[in-house]
C-alpha cells in the first residue's frame, strides 16, 4: 500500500515576514551550510523556478548528504510524512523575506522593504498568510 504524500506547497499564496522578525529590513543569512543560506541561495537565484517541496526536500537532501541518485526515493520518504512549511523558516521568521507562490506553487523571495512587498501587503490577493512567530507569547 503505497503511503500518503503531504506538501507544503501553496498556490497564489503570499506569506508575510513574523510580527515578531527582528530585521526592518531583510538581511543575507550568512552563516554557509545553514537552512536559511541553503534557501537563500536556491531562492535568491531563480524565483519562480521552484515549489516549497523542491527547497526543502533539497536543502534537507543536501545536509544529510543523500546522494542525487537516491533523490526520488528519498524524497517520497521525506514526504511520507508532515513537514514545515515556509511559515516556518528563518527566511520568513528571522531574516525579513515574504514569499510569493504563483499559480503553478512556484515560489519567490520578497525582500520586505521592497515596493512589491508592501504593494502586496495592502491588496487582498493572492491569499495572505504571516510567518510562524518565533515568541510563544502572543499579544491578546
């Protein structure tokens, strides 16, 4: 019996930075190897070539050093199960990036001083989503 896929891909989504990101403006992970560099850099070069699935199954492929050969099998396992989605990463919780998915669930960084950001924050489509807050303490 084959098991369940789950994803993490959204579509005409828009996930805002957390209220409680640390940055005004977005900053460059710069720590080599990390997960936030790891997507930086997968993003930052080609926006809207690749899904939430891609990056994160790639980023995790690359620092458990699985072979591309076991990609495809290995990425069914990764995904056999529930992962985080971008509302969770360090792009979006501590370094200040928004991320646009477009129709097709391909996704693109947004620095979050940039114009487009902004223009995206007031309009109601795509669909708004913010970023997982790193504080357990919410404001009531």
């Amino acid at each position: 019996m084959a098991s369940k896929i789950h994803t993490t891909n959204y579509f005409d989504t828009f996930i805002e930075v957390a209220e409680d990101c640390p940055v005004k403006e977005s900053e460059i992970p710069n720590k080599a190897g990390t997960v936030a560099d790891l997507q930086y850099k997968m993003l930052h070069s080609a926006p809207h070539k690749y899904t939430s699935d891609d990056v994160l199954f790639s980023v995790y492929a690359k620092r458990m050093e699985i072979p591309k050969n076991k990609w495809k099998e290995e990425r069914e396992k990764f995904f056999s199960r529930g992962q985080p989605c971008f509302r969770s990463s360090p792009l979006t919780k501590r370094y200040g990036w928004g991320i646009l998915s477009n129709s097709e669930g391909k996704i693109a960084l947004l620095p979050m001083e940039s114009k487009e950001y902004k223009k995206l924050r007031e309009n109601k489509k795509p669909k708004h989503l913010k970023a997982m807050r790193s504080s357990r303490i919410y404001k009531t």
